[in-house]
C-alpha cells in the first residue's frame, strides 16, 4: 500500500517500464519519482489510484519528462507539488481522471500540462 520515494532520488530512471502500475490500494506515493530528473517516459495513462491519501512530491523534479499522461482519480483535502518542472511546449504533461485536481499543487512557471 505504501510507495513512498520508490524511486527517491534515482537520478540514473529514464524509462519507467511500461508493465509498473501501482496497486489498485496504494495510498502513500509521496516522494514517488523525487527528482528523478532524467525520467523521461513513464507507462502511457500513469494511475494514481483513488485510494492515494498522499501524492505530494510525487513527480518533484521530473524536469525530463516529457508527453506523459496521468490519470489523477484521487480525491485529496490538499496536497503541495504534485508535480513539478515537467513538460514543455513541445512535450506537454496531460492529467485527466475522476479526481479533485483543485487541491493538487502545480508548479507551472516553467512547465506545460494540459488538464483535461
């Protein structure tokens, strides 16, 4: 349940193999792929399960990651940095699904998401 900094500082992560998913019953993802800065893909429609509790920090520090597609369906109080410094105009991050986006923090000044 419990996938907290699972890839915690694993700057040499390029690629996130496309058969990693994380359980239907994870809820602590904190710190997920922090600052894994040459993480470029990760499987296409990424889910962050609707049982997630904790995402901050989830994607702090991808600055590589490019065309990834999550799929937010967490219903959260608050939570800071989802997601930062990812994306670019050529290479947008786009996060759909059935969760509450309104309370997820985005760093945007340098990055580019299409909410859908």
């Amino acid at each position: 349940k419990e996938y907290y900094g699972f890839f915690y500082n694993c700057h040499s992560l390029k690629k996130v193999p496309d058969t990693f998913r994380l359980p239907d019953n994870a809820t602590d993802i904190m710190n997920l792929f922090y600052q894994c800065n040459s993480l470029e893909t990760i499987p296409n429609n990424f889910v962050i399960p609707a049982t997630a509790t904790n995402v901050a920090n989830a994607f702090l520090g991808c600055s590589s990651l490019k065309n990834a597609t999550i799929v937010f369906n967490a219903n959260l109080n608050h939570t800071s940095n989802f997601i930062t410094c990812a994306g670019s105009e050529a290479y947008p991050i786009t996060i759909t699904g059935s969760g509450d986006l309104t309370t997820v923090g985005f760093e945007s000044h340098t990055c580019y998401y299409i909410i859908k």
